[in-house]
C-alpha cells in the first residue's frame, strides 16, 4: 500500500486527488490532509479516507475541527506550524496544493525527508526555485509536476537528451478577456474574472489566469523547474487548451502534449508515474474540435509576461518579491480596492522599489532570505495599493 499526503485537499487540485485516490481506496493509505476556512470539507474527506491527522491552517479552527472528527479515530492540529510538521511525517507521495506561497514550507519540508513531490503549488518554485531543487538534490528526493503545462513538457521530454532541447513553448488560453477591447478591461470585476473558458480551478489561479500572471508564474517554473535559460522558454495563446505546451529539440522536431482541460490527467500522471494508468478524463476526438489556433500574447493587454521577463532576468529574491506583490494585488482586486489593470501597476511598483532598496538579485539560497522579502514584499505591495485605491 502507498502512503499519501495532500496539502491542499479542499481546494481543487485537492479535490481531484481525492477523486483519484478514492477510486483506489485498497492501494492507498492516507497519512495527512491539510485544508484553510474548509473545516467541514476536510473532515469529510479526513473521515472517508481514513486520515492519520488532519490539520487546518487557521488556529481559531481547531476546536471546530477537533468536534467535526470527534469519534473518527483521526487527529486533528492546527497552524502553519502544524500543516509543516505534516509533511515531516513519512509518506510515499505527498500532493502539494494548498495556493500561494504558504505551499512553500510543506513542499520544502516534504523534499527534505526525502519526500516524492508532486507539485502543483507553483509558487514553491517561484518563490524559492533554486532551494526547492536543491533541497531535492540533496536528499534525494524527486519532484513531479503537476501544474498542466509542466507535465505536459515533462512527459514530451521522457526517453529525450536533454542536451537536445533548443526551447520549451507552454500554452495559455488568453482567458476570458482575450478578445475584450482594452479600454473595457479596466472595468473587469472579479466574477467577470474567473469565469475561465476552458478550465475549472480555485478562484485565485483563474484570476490569475485572467491577466495572464498565471502564466507568468508558469514562465518562472519552466525555468526553475527545467533549468532552461529565459530566452529559450516561451508562451503563447491557445485558445483552445487542448495542446497544453511543446517541447522543441535540435533537430528542429516539436513534440507537443495534447489533452482535454482534466486535471486529473497531470494528477493522475505524477501519481502513478512511471506507469501510465487509465484515468477518468475525456478522450479527445480531433475531428470534433477541427481547428487547434495559436497567438502571439498581447503585451499591453498582458503586461505580467514582461514583468516575468524581468524577473527571470534578476532571479535571486526577484521571484518571491514578484509572488508575494501579486497576492496581495490579487486580494486587493477580489476585494474591488483596485481595478484589474491595476494589479500589475502594483507588482511593478514593487520590483521597483524592492530592487532599488535592497538588490534583488542576492542569491535566494535560504528560506529566511525569501520569508524576509515575501514579507517586505506584502508591505510594498499594501502601501502600492492603497495608493492606486485613493486615486479611483
Ligand atoms: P484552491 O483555492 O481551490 O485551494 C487552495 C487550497 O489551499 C485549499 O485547500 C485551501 O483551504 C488551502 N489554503 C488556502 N490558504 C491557505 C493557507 N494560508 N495555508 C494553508 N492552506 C491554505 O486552489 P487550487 O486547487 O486551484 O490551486 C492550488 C495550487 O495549485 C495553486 O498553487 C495553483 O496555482 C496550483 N494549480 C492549480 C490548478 C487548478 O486547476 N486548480 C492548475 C495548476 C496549478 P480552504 O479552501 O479550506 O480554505
Ligand atoms: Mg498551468
């Protein structure tokens, strides 16, 4: 029997773990499940698969955790510091899902001890890339990606020389405002946002994938996580989300990945990996959907890509500065302090700031480092906002 962790399980990504997991109850043992406001939601899920612990990041939450398991032989904890512990308990396969770079600690903590990780948390690596890998490194530890995107490369890059690669091209859907005019996409609000077109996700990534500072994110993983220089790593929009990114060798062949927006297909892939097993996801039927379209993004409608671009360019804290100033954007624009063009006004104004205050681009090799200016970030970024709120 395999041991599992998720951290994350009642947000999406978690959810669709426990769909696959669930599917299999004999060939699973479930060790932790972490979840944040969900009480009631984690200890559902603590209560059917038969948890070791079950921790919620909020400490005011416990008690009501504590009587939502009562009886069920499952522990309960509470805090950042509990949900890290959690991923020093041994598991074969630990989910990282929870969103934001509050995901960072447990990927680390789980790559520590040897851990196999599947990540979906893409802000570990932003964060934190050249630490996460390292960490890995030394312990021996493998990371599979979750994100769509990755495993898509990941999967095209199998049986492949990876001196061979020449560049790695991830795919985005443009999200639902592609096609609006840009004077309107001042106006956008957050509904409007995440009603993303293909894929169904967490509230926070569809905004995101909304402005694109989802891909962008994804840019700073495709290089962390493959190791690839900047120039060589690409985007472009594919409305359709069905080829989810391509890997382009010396030869000039590309190798693409394509699959239905399930993201049970990466899940399933990191869970099971090397094998490959049948999944519950749609098969494509190409005749059916016809066309496949591929556009450049537009850099004024999209202007987090070249934010992306700067900060790839900086590396050291510049990822973690880049993360930490969009969270709170994003908050800022969920909360209608701000307008959705306004979010990257913000995360500007603090790579600015920050680069000129305290230099970037020091080498981010410890976690105090990237906490310090993830928190100095927040700050900035708060101070941006209530700027470009006083100005509507
Ligand atoms: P959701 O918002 O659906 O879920 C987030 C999870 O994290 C929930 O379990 C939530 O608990 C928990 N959580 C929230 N805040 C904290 C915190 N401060 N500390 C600990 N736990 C917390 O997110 P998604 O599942 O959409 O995304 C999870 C991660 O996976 C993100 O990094 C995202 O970028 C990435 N990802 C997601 C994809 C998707 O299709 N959804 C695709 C590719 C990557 P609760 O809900 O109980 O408050
Ligand atoms: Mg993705």
């Amino acid at each position: 029997m395999r041991s599992v962790s998720i951290f994350g399980a009642t947000g999406s990504i978690g959810g669709n773990t426990i769909d696959l997991i669930a599917r299999a109850p004999g060939e699973y043992r479930v060790v932790a499940l972490t979840g944040g406001a969900n009480i009631a939601g984690l200890a559902a899920a603590a209560r059917a698969l038969r948890a070791e612990v079950a921790v919620t990041a909020d400490p005011a939450r416990l008690d009501d955790l504590r009587a939502a398991l009562a009886g069920s032989g499952v522990e309960a904890a509470a805090g950042p510091a509990a949900i890290a512990e959690a991923a020093d308990r041994p598991a074969d396969w630990t989910m990282s899902a929870i969103v934001g770079a509050a995901g960072l600690v447990p990927s680390l903590r789980t790559v520590a001890r040897g851990g196999t990780l599947a990540l979906a948390n893409k802000e570990s690596l932003v964060c934190a890339g050249p630490l996460l890998m390292a960490t890995a490194r030394a312990a021996g530890a493998r990371i599979l990606p979750v994100d769509s995107e990755h495993s898509a490369v990941f999967q095209a890059l199998a049986g492949e020389d990876a001196a061979a690669v020449e560049r790695i091209i991830i795919t985005a859907s443009g999200g639902p405002f592609r096609d609006w005019p840009i004077e309107r996409l001042a106006t956008a609000t957050p509904e409007q946002a995440v009603a993303h077109p293909n894929w169904s996700m967490g509230q926070r990534i569809s905004i995101d994938s909304a402005s694109l500072f989802n891909k962008a994110l994804e840019l700073i993983e495709t290089r962390e996580y493959f190791g690839l220089e900047p120039e060589r790593i690409e985007a472009v929009v594919h409305p359709q989300s069905i080829v989810h990114a391509l890997v382009g060798f010396s030869d000039g062949a590309l190798m693409a990945h394509l699959g239905p927006p399930d993201m049970r297909h990466a899940i399933g892939y990191a869970l099971h990996w090397p094998a490959r097993r049948e999944l519950p996801v749609q098969r494509l039927d190409l005749a059916a959907l016809g066309r496949l379209t591929f556009e450049a993004p537009d850099p004024v409608r999209f202007p987090a890509l070249r934010l992306a671009r700067a900060v790839m360019a900086t590396r050291g804290l510049a990822g973690a500065a880049f993360n930490a100033a969009k969270e709170v954007a994003l908050d800022a624009f969920i909360a209608r302090r701000i307008g959705f063009l306004d979010m990257a006004g913000v995360v500007e104004t603090v790579l600015d700031r920050l680069s000129a205050e305290t230099g970037l681009q020091i080498a981010a090799e410890s976690l105090e480092n990237v906490l310090a200016i993830d928190h100095l970030a927040r700050r900035r970024a708060a101070e941006a906002v209530a700027t470009k709120a006083g100005q509507r």
